[in-house]
C-alpha cells in the first residue's frame, strides 16, 4: 500500500479515536433528540480543538501523535450542541390531504 506511507500516523489514530468516542457519546449520553451524524460531528470538531490546544503548546495527554485530553473534554463539552446540527430531512414531511384514506 504505497499510499498509506504519505498518511501521518496521528492522523489514522485520531479518526479511530474519534470514531471510538462518537460511538461512546451516542451510547451512553442521554438527550432527547439524538442522531448519529450530529454527535460525530461534534466529536470531530472537539478532536479538531483538542489538536488547537495542542498546537498551541499548552500542556495536554498525546496518545502518539494525537492530542488525547483535551480533545475528549472539548468533544464531550460539545455535545448538547449535536441538537442544533440540522439535518436534511430531518422535519417530517406534512401528508396529503386531498386523500384522506392513503390506503385506498
């Protein structure tokens, strides 16, 4: 695989961590509405902060060359925000009411 060599191998450890902390997120946090999609985002943008901090210089938990704590604490500080993501189709769509019996 010749083109793995040209991939950062912090850059392979942070979407696995990612991947792995969404799905944490999505298990077991509780809200109301909750889809997929949104929690991933927002884990991915905390990951995105946590590499900031790191970046930054401040002092922060590497698990090789990914950032590890702050970007937790920054993807689980995120997460209420996952509610206000919009999706597309995510408003259900009004029925017909010229047919009031659709099975007919």
């Amino acid at each position: 695989m010749p083109l793995l060599k040209y991939v950062p191998p912090g850059t392979i450890v942070a979407v696995l961590l990612v991947l792995i902390a969404s799905q944490l997120f999505f298990a077991f946090l509780r809200y109301r509405r909750r889809a997929y999609l949104p929690i991933l985002l927002m884990t991915a943008i905390g990951f995105a902060l946590g590499q900031g901090w790191d970046y930054l210089g401040l002092p922060s938990w590497r698990l090789g060359q990914a950032n590890l704590l702050p970007a937790l604490i920054f993807a689980l500080l995120l997460q209420p925000l996952a509610r206000f993501v919009p999706r597309p189709g995510g408003q259900p769509q009004e029925p017909d009411q010229s047919n009031p019996n659709p099975r007919t």
